[in-house]
C-alpha cells in the first residue's frame, strides 16, 4: 500500500507463493506498507501463519516521505483487523525470511 495523496492504496497484490528474492525486488527506495500471510514453523515443529504489516520506509527515501509514512503508520494499522505482528524496516536485511521468522517465534 502506498500513500497517494491523503489515501492510502492499494498498489499490488501478490500470489501468496510469491518467493523471498520476488518479494525483496518490490522494496525500492519508495516506502510502502506490505502485508504478508507469512507461513513458518513453530518452535515445537508446528505450521503456522501469522499475518504481518511490514511499514518499509528505508533509509534512502526522502525525509518528507519518511515522515509521511511513520506519521500514518498507526492509522492504517488499526484499520487493519487481523494483524498479529508489526515489523518496521529500513533496508532489506530487515525483511529476509529469517528475519520474519524471528519475530513470528519470538515470546
């Protein structure tokens, strides 16, 4: 989702099979806002999914656009219903599967 204007937008939809390296391309320097049903295992070896929103405002991106993004952040979260983890990323090695796993695992 992305800011166009004073709404905010759908701007893509992706197959949930889309791949990491697929999914790592669609992070440019614009910020966005990206939901993901992301399947892992749990700690004790059972699938699971949790659905995230990934507030991607990198380091790269204009300040005005930074502070667009972060100053709406917790507006489109709570119109969100259903999402069980929040992550805030500013470059790609904070949105690897792994990564994505830590925090749907962690206690």
């Amino acid at each position: 989702m992305i800011i166009d204007g004073d709404e905010v937008v759908l701007e893509n939809e992706f197959p949930k099979t889309l791949s990491m390296a697929d999914f790592q391309k669609e992070l440019t320097d614009l910020p966005k806002y990206v939901v993901v049903d992301f399947d892992y295992t749990t700690t004790d070896g059972r699938p699971a999914d949790k659905i995230i929103l990934i507030s991607w405002i990198p380091d790269s991106a204009k300040i005005k656009e930074k502070m667009k993004y972060s100053g709406t952040k917790e507006a489109v979260k709570s119109a969100l219903q259903g999402i069980a983890l929040n992550i805030n990323a500013t470059d790609l090695a904070e949105c690897t599967e792994s990564e994505l796993i830590a925090a749907c695992t962690k206690i």
